[in-house]
C-alpha cells in the first residue's frame, strides 16, 4: 500500500507510504483518496491526520510522471486536495523532515498544519522549471504574506520549519514525539466548526502593485533563459488580484504549459541525471566502503591545493606532499590566501576558515603520508612523472588505501599496473578549480575493486561533487570530447572565423565560456602537449595549426597575460588581440583557403554536434554507462547551458536524424573528414530514437 490508514481512537491517521520520499504518484493519490472516503464514512472518526512514513513527509508530486499519461489520471493531485480541503472532519498535516512541492500544496489543503523542528519546507518547483501547480501559488501567500511566499516560490530554497512557526502555515510546532502531538492536536479541535480553510483567507498587503512590479523587474534580470521564475510572480500576483477560483485555473494554466517546455524538460532530466550518476549496475549499494578519515595530495601546485581543500572543506585532514619547501611553502600560502578571500567576501566565518586551514598540512616526506586512507596524486601529467610516483606508493602506503590519479587524460590501466596492487587504483579527475567545478570524473579501470569504485562514489558525495564513472579510454569522457569540440573550433579559425565570432555564438547559445575564452583560462600550452603527442601516436587525424602557431608566440593564455586574446593585469576581460587575427588569416592564406563568412547556427552545430558524435562513440564502447551521464559531465564540468540539459538531451530535442544530416553536410566541407558519424547515432537516427531513452 502506498498510503496506510490506521485508527488510534476517534482519529484516522493516514500515512503515505511511497519510498523514498512518499511521492505523491497516481497510485499513492488513489489510496490517499480511498483512506479518506474510509475515515468520512466512518462515524466513530472525529478528526484525520495526514502523515508520511520514513523520510520524509512527502517530496511533492511524483516527477518520473510528468512525462507520461499518468501525471493527468484521476485522482489527480488538485482532486485529492480539494478532498481534503472539503471534509467535512478536520484534517491535520502532521509534518516533518520533507515537505515539498506537491506534499506542501497536500498540507495547506488540510485544515491545520502541525509539524516537527528541523522539517525542510519548500515549494522547489522552480528549479524544475514549473511552478506549483497544485494551489501553492494561491495558498502559500494567504498563510506566509506575499514576500515571504513569493521569495520561496520564486528561489524554491527551503526553509526550516522553526522559522515559520509564527505564521498561519502552522499551528504548532510539537517537540517531541510528532505523532503523539498531532493525536493530541486532532482530539482538540474534533468539534470545532466552522472549519479553517487556507482559502478563506485575506492577503493584506496595500501597494501590492508596486512589490509585484518590483519583483517582475527583479526577477526578469535574474531568470536568464529560464520562463518559469517570472511565471511564478504572475502567479502569484493571481493570488492577490483574482478571486480564489479562478488565480487557480490560471495557476493551472501557467503550470500546463511550463511542464511543457524544453527547459523543464532539460531540468528534470538533470535532477534524474545527477541521481542516476552515482549508480553502477554491478557495484549495488550495499556494496562494502572502506573508511576515508584521513587523506593526502601530492603536487602543492592548482590542482593540488584546490583538492586538498575539497578534502578540507568536507572536515577530513590532508596532507599535501611536494618535492621542494619553496613550491610546498608557495602552495600553502595560495590555499590561505584563498580561503582568506573566501571569508573576506563574507562566505566563510573567521573560525571555519582557520578550522579548515588547520587540516590541511604540508610535507617533503612520503613517509609522512604512509598512514592516509586516500592519496591522490595531481602531478604533471606525463606518464613518465606517473609512473615514478605510483611505484613510490606502491612501496609507502599502508595496506588498504586507495591510490588516486588525477590525470585529465592518461591510461589509470598502465598507471595501476605500475603497482602491486591494480585493485586500490582509480581515477579522480577533478575540474579547476577544484575547489568549485561540482564535477568529479571517477574513473574505473580494469581491476579497479569494486569497493574502491563504491568509497569513490560515497566521497564525491561528501566532498559535494557530482560523481560520474568513466572507463578507461584517453581523455575520459569529458577531454575526449572536448578535443572534436576544440578541432572544430581550430578548423572555423582556418575557414573564416575569428576568436571572438566563435565564442560570442557559443555564449549565445548559452555555454558558460566560448572554447577559446575557455582555452585561454585553461592554458593554451596543455592543449599544445597533447597535440605533439597526437602528431606522433595519431598521425592520421587532422588538428588545424593555428593553435600551435599561437603557442610558438608564447601565448598561453592568461597566464602569461596574452592568448587568443589580449589581457590587462589583474583584469580577466578579453580583449581580441589584432596580432592574433592577422595570424589567423595569414594561415589562412598560406593553407590557400578562401576565407568565408560563417554563420553562427554553423559555429553552433559544427561544435555542438562534435561533442555529441564523439558522445555517441563514448556509450557505444561503454566508457559511459548512460547518455545522462555524459550530461552529467558537460553540465557541471564544461559550462554547458543547463536549459538544454547536456549535449546528449539537446541532440534528443533537436532529433537525431536533424543532427545526423548536418553531419553528413558538413563532412562534404572543408576538414570534412572529422565527420565520421558514430554508428549508435546513425541508428538511433534511422529509428527515430532517442539517446535518452
Ligand atoms: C510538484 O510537486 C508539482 C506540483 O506542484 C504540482 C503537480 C500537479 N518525484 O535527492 P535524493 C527520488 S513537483 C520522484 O537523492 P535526499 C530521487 O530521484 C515536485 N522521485 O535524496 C531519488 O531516487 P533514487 C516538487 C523523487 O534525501 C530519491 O528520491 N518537489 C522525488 O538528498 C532520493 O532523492 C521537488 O522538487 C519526486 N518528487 O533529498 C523535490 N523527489 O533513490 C525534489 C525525490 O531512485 N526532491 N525523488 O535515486 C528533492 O529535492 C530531494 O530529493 C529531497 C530528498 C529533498 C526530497
């Protein structure tokens, strides 16, 4: 039963029962319907109470139904409300831990809201890209006052049940065993009539025209892409200026619609996504972790230092292991200063920032770091360097600990077999910053263990990362795919494109940074080493010159203050860089290409469509477990724009067929021969399926 119905005296109590957070699904609505006709026609109950079993009182409506028939069935979710909001016996929500969404709008259905400390409320629709299409856009306002309910509307954070205990959301806050105080409750207010009902209630609020305008405005400059936050003030605003009814017909409509657009769709595939992530068919989840209470990091250098205070960050200690004192004491200095400005900018307390600066230490010993539960090693990414390193832990660390490479590209199989034990050694590609990006590619090479593959995906969550599993392969699934994203780029360059134009079209499009604003953060020189390595290990694939070129002007990129653009000390703005242009076109014209005009929606495709045929090749060989997966990397690894849900989702909604024929367009142009379309592209195309299921 996905809702149970007990008597306790001349009280009903109806608990949801849908784990994991009694989603209010079509089959638990039909029994919450059932129970109440149960308690109405049952003379000896005087009062009901609505509860959730487990974790939660309910995380609102079932999302997995937005996509199907199932979401419309009867009892729809506005039917079991308007149930309870009109029985004729007093209902009570008795609420605590989760109360959500669907589960929220259930509770101002019921006549009286009791709930425990520390339960989580929230209307968090928004970051689905709907809003709440059960009343809580009507009911909200009249029990919290119209700022108070648009900011959590309009935001979807949650906010403590404590917090809101003056309001008219809840009538009381019971310490203590919640049930025994909500029995309490319902035998108190059995016999009062009339019957309170959030509906009836009066928003007071004079220049109510004036907060909405200011709110439009507001949350206009904020949305960005998305329609669904200013959706929510003008529903709201329906709450102050319609009568009850009708602000929820056109709730209703407004949320009909938002459930329909391709950025919830790109929403809800990023919740299911990020979920999904951290699962992996053959390592189930009761399979056995080992502890991580102390760490280590060797290389004091960006990688290192943003790692070490992941580790720090989550209150594990670290320490950081260098070759020479001037680079260990330079490393350290650049994570106080970091954290310093961190709690400069009022984000971090004096205490923490001292509390987290305290775990992390620093030594020229690996004996020192013998006894640590994690190392991982974020050293210069040559297999030489590699292998050095492992050999030395192979030979230092205790027995059980898990030996970690941060390498962005190399083979973690040939790494592992540098020590006697393959089974301890994994991947652990963190982004940089490290300390910020969410993604951590995890990757499982042929005799990683499958503990360690299950403490790896435990850690990310504590280190709040998003963890996504990469088999063995070079590059990944992220730098592999990004390298036919930048050939592309180089091959515009040659064809007609400058920096700016290529950038300014894939910002456009929504991508947080354009590949050569991007490369120039990332370095232009490590690019450069990859390519010479190319040359030689793949002679056969084509890579255009131009960067190369730049690199031989010791353009780096930032770092060195000048890249495909030009910069200004202490000033991250791109400036395009005329020397750099006149280098592109004289290339151009030594490669005898007529320069020609390009489209955006050119730059778009070619780019966007690289990514996802050597996205295609990545699932087909199984280095990704899921399409949803690679989403997950370019979403929180690569700044691609989350309202098109990751370049797997976006090929989906533009339909594979479209994207396979602009393939075979542009593998009739110049460089056409980086086309070579993926065969699970071609028949998923020819099938008119989905990468997505
Ligand atoms: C809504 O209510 C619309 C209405 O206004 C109008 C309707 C007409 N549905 O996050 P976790 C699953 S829209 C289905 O890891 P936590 C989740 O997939 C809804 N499944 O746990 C995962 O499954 P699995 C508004 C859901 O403890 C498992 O639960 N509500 C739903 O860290 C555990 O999730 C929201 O937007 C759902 N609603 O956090 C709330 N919720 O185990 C969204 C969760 O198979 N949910 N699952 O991987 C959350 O924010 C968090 O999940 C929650 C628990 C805070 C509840």
């Amino acid at each position: 039963m996905t809702a149970e119905y007990q008597v306790k005296g001349a009280v009903a109590v109806i608990t949801l029962n849908n784990p994991p957070v009694n989603g209010l699904g079509f089959a638990t609505r039909s029994a919450v319907v059932a129970a109440m006709q149960t308690a109405l026609n049952d003379d000896a109950i005087k009062a009901i109470v609505i509860t959730g079993a487990g974790k939660a009182f309910s995380g609102g409506a079932d999302i997995k139904e937005f996509n199907s028939p199932m979401a419309l069935m009867e009892p729809s979710l506005h039917t079991v409300i308007n149930m309870v909001e009109n029985s004729t016996k007093p209902v009570i929500a008795a609420i605590h831990t989760v109360c959500m969404g669907g589960g929220l709008e259930l509770a101002l259905g019921c006549n009286y809201r009791v709930a425990a400390p520390g339960a989580q409320i929230a209307l968090p629709e928004v970051k689905l890209g709907i809003l709440p299409g059960a009343g809580g856009t009507q009911r909200l306002p009249r029990v919290l006052g119209l700022e108070m309910a648009l900011n959590m509307i309009v935001s979807g954070t949650p906010v403590l049940s404590e917090k809101l205990v003056q309001t008219a959301l809840f009538d009381a806050l019971i310490d203590g065993d919640l049930m025994q105080g909500a029995l309490a409750f319902a035998n108190q207010v059995a016999d009062v009539r009339p019957l309170p009902k959030v509906r009836d209630l009066k928003i007071d609020y004079p220049n109510y025209e004036a907060f909405l305008q200011f709110s439009r405005n507001t949350v206009k400059a904020m949305a960005g892409p998305f329609p669904a936050p200013l959706k929510c003030v003008e529903a709201v605003a329906a709450a102050v200026t319609k009568k009850f009814d009708d602000g929820m017909k056109f709730e209703r409509s407004l949320f009909i619609e938002l459930v329909q657009t391709t950025e919830s769709k790109a929403l809800r595939h990023a919740f299911f996504a990020e979920r999904i992530a951290g699962k992996v068919p053959d390592v189930p989840a009761d399979t056995p972790t080992r502890a991580i209470v102390t760490a280590a990091v060797i290389g004091a250098g960006t990688m290192g230092g943003g790692i070490a205070m992941n580790f720090a960050n989550a209150g594990i200690p670290v320490k950081i292991l260098e070759m020479k004192q001037e680079a260990l004491d330079k490393g350290l200095a650049t994570i106080r200063k970091n954290y310093e400005n961190t709690m400069k900018k009022g984000k971090l307390t004096p205490e923490k920032c001292e509390q987290r600066i305290g775990l992390i230490s620093g030594t020229l010993a690996y004996e020192d770091i013998a006894p640590a539960d994690i190392v991982v090693e974020a050293v210069f990414e040559d297999m030489g360097v590699k292998e050095a390193v492992f050999k030395k832990l192979d030979e230092v660390m205790k027995q059980g600990a898990i030996l970690a490479s941060n390498t962005s590209t190399l083979d973690v199989d040939k790494i592992a077999s540098f020590t006697k034990r393959p089974q301890d050694v994994i991947g652990t590609h963190f982004f940089s910053p490290a300390n910020v990006m969410k993604l951590l590619e995890i990757v499982r090479g042929a005799k990683t263990g499958k503990d360690v593959l299950a403490t790896t995906l435990a850690l990310a969550k504590k280190l709040k990362k998003t963890g996504v599993v990469s088999g063995v392969c070079d590059g990944f699934i992220g730098n592999r795919m990004i390298e036919q994203y930048s050939r592309q780029a180089g091959f515009l360059l040659e064809e007609g494109c400058l920096p700016e134009q290529v950038d300014q079209a894939v910002e456009k499009f929504g991508f947080a940074m354009g590949p050569f604003r991007m490369a120039d953060l990332a370095g232009n020189d490590i690019g450069w080493h990859i390519r010479k390595r190319r040359y030689i290990d793949k002679p056969e694939v084509t890579y255009s010159k131009t960067a190369d070129l730049l690199c031989e002007m010791g353009r780096f990129g930032q770092k060195t203050g000048a890249g495909w653009y030009d910069y200004k000390a202490g000033d991250r703005k791109a400036y395009p860089a005329q020397v750099v242009n006149d280098m592109i076109v004289k290339h151009s014209a030594e490669l005898r290409v007529e320069r020609r005009k390009i489209s955006d929606q050119e730059i778009v495709e070619r780019l966007v469509y690289a990514l996802v045929n050597e996205g295609a090749y990545i699932l087909d060989e199984g280095i990704a477990m899921r399409a949803s997966d690679i989403d997950m990397v370019y979403l929180t690894g690569y700044g691609f724009p989350l309202f098109r849900g990751g370049p797997m989702f976006y090929a989906d909604t533009v339909g594979l067929l479209n994207v396979s024929m602009a393939m075979e367009k542009y593998a009739k142009g110049r460089n056409g021969s980086a086309w070579k379309p993926a065969p699970l592209l071609v028949k998923l195309a020819a099938e008119g399926k989905t990468f997505n299921g």
